[in-house]
C-alpha cells in the first residue's frame, strides 16, 4: 500500500515513516510512501500557501492554487483522497478496515483553519474527524489515520494479535499485566497465573465488558455482548 502525504512540514513526516513497526513494513515492501512539500508548488519566492479568509474572521486559510498543483502532481483525482479535519465524519474502527482495503491512499495536512473548499469539492474522496477536539497540525491527524490503517494491512501484525484488540469486537479491550508478579503492593489477579486458559479467557472477556460499559456505554455492540 502506498500513502502520499501532502504537507507544508515535510520533516514531521519523515521521522515517523522510518520509526518502529510502520518502519520496518516499509523496509519489508509492505508500504510504501511519498511526501510532498506543498510550498514546493507556490508561486512566489516566499512560497506562501495561505492567506485571509472571505468574508472575515480569525485565522489564515490554506491557499487553493498550491495546494491543487501539488494534489495534480500525484493524479489524486484517480486515487483515493482524504482529508483528516474535524469537520469531518468520525474516523473509526470500521472506516480504518476500509481504507486498508484501499491500494493506495493521499492524505491532505490541513493548516490554520483549513484548506480553500473548492479543492475539498474538486479534488477529496473522504473528510474525517479523529475526535471531537482541534489540532494545529493536519500532520498529526494525517499520522493517526495512516497508523489505524498500515497496521491493518496483511503480514504487518499477526492476526490473532488484531482480534482481540479494542474495538474488533464491539468491545473495549481487557487489562494487561507483566512481570513482576507484584508491583509496589499490587498483585497480577491470581487467575492470569493460574494456567487455565478457559478461565483466563472467560475473565478477560468479564473484563472487556466491565471497561466498556464504564468507558464507551455508547457502543452499540456492549448492548448485546452478554448474549454471545
């Protein structure tokens, strides 16, 4: 899978694709990626990329002519586009699973308080919320959607590792423990020591259901999750 990254702050980027699990898929040909400097496509020698808003108000809106060269110069009309703002519809679980089914992804970092709407109009596939607060930084939007879905992709992570994780199941995930078996006066609950998986297995299940009905009663699967 390839993702094109569109930035006006390329070196936050570079970092992240060359860090850890995301690193070493890209080392093993399993994702691939581009990042591309929209200031690389201004037209003036101070390279600017944004200006005033019509109409009034606070902040500086990402300029349209850059931005829709840069997007003409990775053929995002043919590919799939995305937008991370949080105007957008609320990423989740199930939108990551579809994005990874995707062969090829662009990825727009927004800056102030957006990007010119008529490249939206022209040229984005999908816009996204990563929750219902405002960054500064469409990079660190564009990042969290490119981890929810990489790690998705076949060969980077196990898939018995993905099962159980939060939000596979309509479930938060169980509690996790280590060595030692007792830190700073907190024991491991006895049953992870006690080699019995069918017990093992029926508390962490007791436990995922106890975490979401405290975190996310809103989840829709937690109403039926005692009837499995």
């Amino acid at each position: 899978m390839t993702f094109t990254v569109l930035t006006l702050f390329p070196e936050l980027l570079h970092a992240y694709f060359r860090a850890s699990i995301l690193g070493r898929a890209v080392e093993r040909g399993l994702v691939d990626y581009k990042i591309v400097n929209i200031r690389d496509f201004a037209f003036d020698r101070h390279r600017t990329c944004d200006d005033a808003p019509y109409g009034g108000g606070a902040g500086m809106v990402m300029k349209p002519e850059p931005l829709g060269r840069a997007l003409d110069s990775v053929d995002a009309k043919r590919r799939r586009t995305v937008y991370p703002t949080p105007a957008g519809r609320l990423f989740d679980q199930e939108y990551a699973r579809r994005l990874a089914s995707e062969g090829d992804l662009v990825l727009i970092c927004g800056r102030y308080e957006g990007i010119d709407q008529r490249v939206v109009d022209l040229f984005v596939d999908d816009e996204v919320s990563i929750g219902d607060y405002v960054l500064s930084s469409g990079e660190i939007a564009s990042m969290v959607v490119i981890d929810a879905v990489y790690r998705l992709l076949p060969g980077v992570i196990k898939e018995h590792s993905l099962s159980e994780e939060s939000h596979e199941s309509g479930l938060l995930e169980y509690p996790h423990y280590t060595r030692p078996e007792e830190f700073r006066g907190l024991r491991v609950p006895d049953v992870l020591l006690s080699g019995h998986h069918a017990k093992i297995q029926e508390w962490r299940r007791e436990m995922s259901l106890e975490r979401t009905r405290r975190f996310r009663p809103d989840l829709p699967a937690d109403s039926g999750a005692e009837k499995d």
